[in-house]
C-alpha cells in the first residue's frame, strides 16, 4: 500500500513450518502492520494447500493483534452485485480435510466461536467503507468450501437455500485459527461474481473473478487506509482472552513436547 514505510521482510519458522511467503512490515501513519499473501507470491497454494497453521502462528509470534482478512467471494444474493464489498458477521463450513486447530497430540482445548468475526473490527470495516462511498453490505454468512472447483448449481442454490450471503474459499480454517490464537480477525469481501446460480448471469470463471478483483483493488486500499489508523487502539473484545478456561486437559497430563510447540499460545494459561 501507498505510505507503507520502513518495510521489511520477515520469513519466520514455526512449528507448523514456514508461512506461505517472506511476512512484509512496517508503518502505515505510525500504526505497525503486516501483510501476508496466503497463497504465496505468484499465488501458488490452492485453498486447501494454504498453510494456514503456520502462517496464523507466524502473526501472532511477530506481534500481530489484529488481521483484516481481504479475500474474493461470490454472491449468494441479487441485492450483493458484483464489485460491492461485505462485512460477513457469520459462517458455515463446508470444508473436508483443512485442519482446523492448533489443539490435539496431547493438548486439548474447546474455544467458542459462536461469533466468528471480531465484533468491533466489523463495526469499524463498515464505516470504513461507507466514508469510501462504496456499496457495502455490512453482515452476511459466508459459506466456506473446499475448492478448487467452483460450486455445481444444485450446491448454490442449497447454499440459499440455507440462508447463506457470500460463498468463497479461503476463511477457514483462518478464522478458527485466529480465534484459537486470541487474534481479532474480520473479513473486507469483495464480491466478484453471482456464483452459478444465477440465470441471466454468466457463470463464474477464473477471469471474471481475477478482473473484478483488480478493479476493487483500490477501494480495498482505500478502505483499510482509513481503518487501519482506527485499529491501533487497545483492545476490548474477548478475542484476546478467547482461551481463558478452554484447555481441558490436565497440565501434568500435558505433554513436554505439546507444550513447548504452543508455548506462544498457552504458556500464560499453563503457569
């Protein structure tokens, strides 16, 4: 982004391995920031292959409180057009085989995620976007599925059937991940398609999202350039503490070798 300064690039290890791509930092009108592109430079991870652990991991070890999610969707709804921008407030998960916790080999934890998305992040998304002027919607249920393929017509309309706004493939298990790591975490949707269910439309192909993604790639930027400053201020969500009292299992029946792979995320539970 334009007044990014002081950049630099950090590639950490984690437990989980490397993150998809060299970590970018620096300032944005003195707020620190990072960006990571979850498909790697180039985009070379499909959905699935994201490695989502690691990248999750990476954030929150180089400081990150906070990740706004910018991700491609397409529409379950007439009233959400193409190129206009959602804030999701909820989600399904339709994926099959992405691990989904930082949990499990000798450490077990129950963390809620009754509401998916950091309330207050939400909130400030939507004014950010509305002082752009652009076309926000600022709820909706965002279906996740498994990709690569996109959806038959007969999932799409299930998928309204159920009520669902937005469907795409990249926010989870992100958001499950984020939760588990005590990260805010909220999702600037940029609609690029009607999905297939959509008669008078043409059904979606790589083309048409990739193009709409380039003409919505200003507005994002707009859009976070005015939230960014916003978000410096000290937290007051629940997601910071998402993790207080979730580990069921005993501390002496917890693994060395699990607790030290997730010391960053429960070592101040554990002590």
């Amino acid at each position: 982004m334009e007044g990014l300064n002081d950049v630099e690039e950090v590639y950490p290890d984690t437990p989980f391995g490397k993150p998809s791509a060299a970590i970018v930092t620096g300032t944005f009108h003195g707020v620190g920031v990072a960006f990571l592109p979850r498909h790697g430079r180039g985009h070379c991870f499909a959905p699935s292959e994201i490695p989502a652990r690691a990248n999750i991991y990476a954030l929150k070890a180089i400081g990150v409180q906070r990740i706004v999610s910018v991700s491609a969707v397409g529409s379950l709804r007439e009233e959400i057009s193409p190129l206009d921008m959602v804030i999701p407030d909820q989600i399904i998960d339709r994926t099959k085989g992405r691990v989904s916790s930082f949990f499990g080999d000798g450490i077990v934890a129950h963390v809620g995620f009754a509401e998916p998305f950091c309330p207050y992040m939400t909130e400030a998304l939507h004014r950010g976007a509305e002082k752009t002027g652009a076309t926000v919607h600022p709820t909706g249920t965002y279906v996740v599925m498994e990709g690569p393929q996109f959806s038959t017509k007969a999932e799409s309309h299930m998928y309204r059937s159920w009520g669902a706004d937005v469907i795409g493939m990249t926010a989870l298990p992100e958001a499950k991940l984020a939760r588990e790591a005590e990260i805010c975490y909220s999702i600037l949707a940029c609609s690029t398609d009607y999905d297939c269910w959509h008669e008078s439309e043409t059904p979606v192909t790589v083309e048409m999202v990739v193009a709409n993604l380039h003409k919505n790639t200003a507005l994002s930027k707009a859009i976070l350039g005015g939230v960014i400053p916003s978000l410096s201020e000290e937290r007051h969500c629940s997601c910071g503490s998402a993790l207080e009292n979730t580990i069921i299992t005993a501390k002496e029946a917890i693994p060395t070798e699990a607790r030290e792979r997730l010391a960053l995320l429960v070592d101040r539970y554990l002590k």
